[in-house]
C-alpha cells in the first residue's frame, strides 16, 4: 500500500506486517481501567479507521504495541499510542516546532502530539503532520521504532495515533482533569 502525505511517501508491506502479527499475536493487555476503556471502544470506531488498518496489514486494533490514556474531555477520552507495520518512508519533511515541556504532549486543541528529544531541544510534531482518518482519530508516521516487538522486521514503520473514544466500561473514569 502506498500512502502520500504532503511530499511524504510510505510503502506499507501489508502482507509481510499481517504474516507478522497472525504468528505474534501481542494484544495490548494492561489491566489499568484506560487500557481496558480503549479495547472495548475501538469496535465502535468509524468504518474508516477499520478499513485503513486492515489495507496496513492490522486486522485487530486490540493489537497496538503502546496505548496511554491522558484524560476526559468532554465526555471523550483522550488517547495516544502507536502501532508498527513493515515498510519504508521517503520523502518526509519533519514537520516540528518547540514546545514548553508543560506543553508537550496536548495542543490547545487537546490533540496530542508526539515529542522528541534531540539534544537539549524538545520538538513535537506540528498538527499539521497529522493525518485525519476521522474526526476523532488522527495519524502520522515514524520512522524510529519504540518498544520494537520481539521478532518485528528491521524494515518497521510505526504509525502513532491521537483519538478521542467514549468511556464505555461499567466502571468510574479515573482520568479526568
């Protein structure tokens, strides 16, 4: 699958990024309420959303290496994270700005954004680098890997996710600010 965003280009390996995960299937399984909130949630997520992962090779939401819930906003519930898929990028501009570090992971719009350190510098993405599958569910692409799955092939992308999903557990939300 081939993805353009601005002058970035991103050849996703679909088939070889699903063999991968049909023979390591890595479930996020972290037991805190946010965690458990975002397994649940992701069924009810746009069609879109669905249909993007599964052209990268990611038939199960559920398999996201890394998932954090921030906070309640609004009756939604915000949250950042990353998956990895086989494939390559070229062409990337890094689309970045200072940030205080207070500031460093929401935008004034309660979007969040990934942070980089290099050096003494902290850089974020702009949201400008982002990508909308849906109103509630934003992208970008990495090409450094965190928290790199045993096995995953050194050809990796990771592809990190804002969102903003309903609590839909049957149980007090934790995260409120």
């Amino acid at each position: 699958m081939l993805i353009t965003i601005g002058e970035c280009k991103i050849e996703v390996d679909e088939k070889a990024t699903r063999e991968f995960y049909s023979e390591h299937f890595y479930p996020n399984d972290c037991g805190c309420s946010g965690c458990r909130n975002f397994r649940e949630a992701v069924s009810a997520l746009p069609a879109s959303v669905h249909e993007f992962f599964r052209s990268c090779g990611v038939d199960d939401l559920r398999l996201i290496t890394e998932i954090s819930p921030y906070a309640m906003q609004n009756g939604l519930m915000l949250y950042g994270g990353w998956f990895h898929v086989v494939g390559h990028m070229s062409g990337a501009i890094e689309k970045a700005e200072r940030v205080p570090t207070s500031e460093s992971s929401c935008s004034k719009l309660g979007r969040l954004l990934g942070v980089r350190k290099r050096g003494h510098e902290i850089l974020s993405w702009s949201e400008s680098a982002m990508y909308e599958l849906a109103p509630c569910f934003s992208i970008w692409f990495k090409d450094a890997i965190d928290l790199r799955q045993p096995g995953f092939p050194e050809n990796a992308l990771q592809i990190e996710i804002s969102c903003k999903l309903p609590w839909v557990i049957d149980e007090p939300c934790e995260y409120r600010i």
